[in-house]
C-alpha cells in the first residue's frame, strides 16, 4: 500500500496483518496452513511516512497528549476514513 496523507486528526480504521506465532506441537501440516492474524485498528491520524502511519485511539482535550499506535505501511490492507 502506497502511504497517503490524511488530514490531522481524520478519524481511520485500519485493516492489516499481524505475525502469529503457535507455541504448540504441530505436525509439518498442520504448521504449514496456519495464517497471519487479520486486526482492524481505528484512531485519530497523527502522521506518516515512508515507513509507518501513526494514530491515536485516545486523546486529551485538554493538552492534547495522547497514545499512538504505528503500523508499517509493508502490513496494511486497507484503510477507511470513518465518517460519523
């Protein structure tokens, strides 16, 4: 997925793969057909680069600090605007 600037603060949902990893004992088989984990992630656009995209799930009103969640851009499925 080619990075692309959204407006801060623009509410997204995310949809990407994560590593999954399976401490059991697996037959080569059964190894062989497991799968990376499908998550979605919705926050606030913080920034991105060449890299990364970075949102917040949660921010002050206040002061405006707030978490951030960085996604490789290698990982990233699609991504949404979410309009209320």
């Amino acid at each position: 997925m080619k990075p692309r600037t959204y407006k801060f603060n623009t509410l997204l949902e995310i949809e990407w793969i994560d590593i999954v990893t399976e401490s059991g004992w697996l037959t080569p088989t059964m190894a062989c057909k497991r799968e990376p984990c499908s998550c979605k992630s919705v926050g606030y656009f913080l920034n991105r680069d060449e890299d990364v995209i970075r949102i917040s799930q949660t921010f002050q009103v206040t002061d405006l600090e707030r978490d951030v969640t960085v996604i490789p851009w290698g990982v990233i499925k699609k991504i949404a605007p979410c309009h209320p």
